[in-house]
C-alpha cells in the first residue's frame, strides 16, 4: 500500500482560482518526498488536503490507504503535520508545547513523558527542554515544531517549508534530523520546499510543481541527467540572436532563454565553449559571462517552467504590487 495516492486532486477557490489544477501522485512508504516550487504553486494548498485541513473540490487522496474526504478522522491520527508559519506557544517551555500537544491527542499520563523524552532528543533539544520558546533560536523552535509533530507517533510527517528563513547551517542542522527521524523510525515525509538544494539533498524524490500542476517526478539525479548533459550558460546582451546560434550547435540537447541569459545543455560543453564565444563575437554579441556547470534542479526548474525560482517569485511579487495598487485606488 502507497503511503499517499493522488489521483486528479483539484482545489479551486471562490474566485475561479486553480490552486491545485489536478494532479496525480503516488508516494511510497518511507519516502522522503518533496514538492518542489515557486510562491503559490499550490504546495501549502495539496498538503493542506491532504492533511484534511481543506476540502478537496474534486479528485481523489488517499493517506495511509484512508480516503481524506470520507474518513478524515482516521487520516489525522496517521498524520504529523508542521506548518509553514510557526506555531508554538512562546510563552510555554520546549516540553510544555509538547505535553499540551500530547494531551490534545489524548496520550495517556504515563506515556507522554516517555514520548517526550523521546522527541526532544530525536531533535537534541532535552537540555533546553524546561526554558521558554520565546528564548529557543529559529532553528530550535523549527526542531521543536518537528518534535511536535511526532509525539502521536504519525506514519506521515508533512513539512510545510520546513527550513524557510533559517540561515545555510541551521538548515543543514534540521536536514539531518529530518534524514534521522525518516531512516530511523521508517516515517514517509511529504515537505515542500522552494530550496533547491533542499529538494536535491534531502529528498528521495521530487515533484516540479508550478501554477497548480505537477511538470515532473523523479529522483533528482534523474532529472538532471533528463537535460542531457552539462549545462553552459552564457548571459548576453541579445538572447535571442545567441539562442539561434545555439541551435545550431552540434550535440545541442536542450536550449532555453532566460532573464537575458542562454542556458545550453550538451555533452562536452567544455570543449564546446571556444567555439561557440568566436562564433557569438563573428555576430556581434556582447557576452558578459559564461559558465559551466552539471546540471542542477535549479536548471530542471527552468527547463520545464522557462524561469528561475527567483524570477517567478519577483513576477508573483510583482503582481501582489500591482494589485495592492488596484486596491488602493
Ligand atoms: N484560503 C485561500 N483562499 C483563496 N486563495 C487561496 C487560499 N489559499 C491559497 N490560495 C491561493 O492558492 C494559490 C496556491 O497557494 P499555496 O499557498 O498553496 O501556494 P504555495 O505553493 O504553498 O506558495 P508559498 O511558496 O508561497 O507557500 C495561491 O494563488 C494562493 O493565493
Ligand atoms: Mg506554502
């Protein structure tokens, strides 16, 4: 039995909006799986269903093989959950958020100390277990939130952005533990993320998601070998006269214009270079930088939405602007 199965799951809201514009997905038991995409994608929105906080407006989701609409009850108790915004009581300790939560679940008295003790030191937290949230640093209350969502014991964990705002390290830090919980007690964990090295290292596997739709699964490593080989990007001051000549190229796999950028995948992209730069030169492009990498899923991303996660999120940003100003008229 699938840990989660999604078969055309559709979130409209009132005004029209696909949030989640039907997908299809099915993760295995003890995965690490992730949904990876820009602001609005509809990845709050899917694990917002799935963990029976939203109703879906068509489709099917199953977790743990229990249907979220007919039998939500059964769902949430196979369920941990951590949101994207915190939601800790500051001015409780680390164990006093935990023992609340406990309760809430109706854990007996004499199993929630042993549980508790158990969580706070999955997420090495028992030495600062009896000081207030308010003093725990980020990325201790986000170890704390994880804690939290494990008391009941859940066979699925969600992690909504789990990382989001935290520095490089401290991210690092609950990567670790996140690997730990999944390796050790054998939990699925569903998270979302718009980190692409949050998505390549940790995750199993990815799900591209963009506009409410799902572009692609795999594992990382198979997403980035799909591009066909290493990835040149040239930044140029005509992208597009640069794209014709890249198409040209021979063993040119994949080519996609970018935020005044050309991005080529090819096999020998090295040897490939000299060439290519006399040749942009012989037609009067201006080439300000090249570079050459393996593919990352950050190239992934732009070849199956056409935009970096950063141009996506200053268009939404973008728009938020423009409709604020609507507003203000
Ligand atoms: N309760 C709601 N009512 C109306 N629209 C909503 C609601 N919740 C989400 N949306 C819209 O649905 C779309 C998807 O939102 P969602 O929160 O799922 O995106 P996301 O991928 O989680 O984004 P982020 O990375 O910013 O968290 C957005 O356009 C959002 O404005
Ligand atoms: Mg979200």
């Amino acid at each position: 039995m699938a840990a989660i199965e999604i078969k055309n799951l559709r979130k409209e809201f009132n005004h029209g909006l696909k949030a989640v514009d039907g997908i299809d997905l099915e993760v295995k038991k003890g995965e690490i799986f992730g949904l990876l995409g820009p602001n609005g994608a509809g990845k709050t929105t899917t694990i917002r269903m799935l963990a029976t906080m939203t109703m879906p407006t068509s489709g099917i989701a199953k977790v743990c093989g229990i249907d979220v609409m007919s039998d939500p009850d059964s769902v949430r108790r196979c369920i941990g959950i951590v949101f994207q915004d915190p939601a800790l009581d500051d001015q409780l300790t680390g164990r006093e958020n935990l023992d609340f939560h406990a309760r809430m679940y109706g854990i007996p008295r004499g199993e929630r100390e042993k549980r508790i003790d158990d969580v706070l030191e999955l997420v090495e937290l028992k030495e600062r277990a009896d000081d207030l949230a308010e003093k725990y640093s980020g990325g201790m209350k986000r170890r704390l939130e994880i804690a939290r969502g494990l008391i009941h014991r859940p066979k699925v964990l969600f992690l909504d952005e789990p990382t989001l705002g935290l520095d490089a390290q401290t991210r690092r830090v609950i990567w670790e533990h996140i690997k730990k919980l999944n390796k050790r007690y054998g939990i699925t964990i569903i998270l979302t993320t718009h980190y692409m090295e949050e998505a390549d290292s940790l995750c199993g596997r990815v799900a591209i998601v963009d506009h409410g739709k799902i572009l692609a699964v795999d594992k990382p490593s198979k997403l980035k070998e799909s591009l066909g080989g290493d990835v040149i990007t040239l930044k140029v001051n005509d992208s597009r006269k640069t794209a014709d000549l890249a198409r040209e190229l021979k063993g040119a796999n994949r080519i996609k214009v970018h935020d005044g950028s050309v991005s080529i995948s090819m096999a020998n992209a090295g040897s490939a270079i000299p060439g290519l730069l006399r040749k942009a030169e012989g037609l009067g492009i201006n080439v300000e930088s090249v570079d050459l990498h393996k593919p990352t899923l950050e190239d992934v991303f732009i070849h199956y939405t056409g935009k970096t996660i950063r141009e996506h999120e200053a268009s939404s940003s973008d728009m938020a602007k423009r409709i604020m100003r609507a507003r203000m008229r």
